[in-house]
C-alpha cells in the first residue's frame, strides 16, 4: 500500500503503517475509502476488454484442477519416521508430497 499524498509515494509495511500517528492513519484511510467510491460509484458499465479480463480471473481463482476429475483431500495415518523419508525422498526429487503419494499409490496398482 503506498500513501496517497501528491509527494513522493513511498510503500507501506504493517509495521511502519501501524507506528503513524492515528490522524495520518485516518488520512490514509479516508482518502483510499474515496478513490474506491470515485470508482464504483461512476455507474458505468465494464468495458468488454475489463469484462474479458474479469472472466479470466475468475477462472484462475482456487487450486488449478488435477487431472480431469479434480482431487479429493484424505487423511492418511502415517508413522513419523516414514512421513520424514518421503518427504525427503520428494524434496530430493523436485516433487511435493502428495505427488510422490500418488505416484506410489499408481505404481502400487499397476504392479
């Protein structure tokens, strides 16, 4: 977040946001809470560039699909000692946990 004055903008951390005195802070505030009325307030329509725009990010919210059917969460019990190996193993070999799983639950099929 930067300031909103017509000096220099500098960029805000939560830190340095949260040590301004409260006036400033309300200043901020305000004149954010003002930019975003001034936006949504004008009543015009999207353009079909903005609306082309919004479908897109739409379809890239949430975790991408996994194969064509999408993937199910499960709780699996596993003894400490293994869980570190396979994590290893993964890390070692540029996967994620739950793709060395996967791939140990199909090779298991197939086999």
């Amino acid at each position: 977040m930067t300031t909103m004055n017509t000096q220099k903008s500098r960029r805000l951390t939560a830190s340095s946001f949260e040590a301004l005195p409260d006036a400033e802070k309300d200043r901020i505030y305000n004149d954010i809470d003002a930019r975003a009325k001034t936006i949504f307030e004008t009543g015009k329509p999207l353009t079909a560039r903005q609306k082309k725009a919004l479908e897109k990010a739409k379809k890239k919210m949430g975790r991408p699909m996994l194969r064509k059917h999408g993937a199910k969460i499960v709780s699996v019990t596993i003894e400490k000692d293994l869980l570190k190996q396979a994590d290893a193993y993964a890390k070692a070999n540029g996967m994620k946990r739950s793709e060395l799983f996967a791939v140990s639950v199909r090779e298991k099929i197939s086999a």
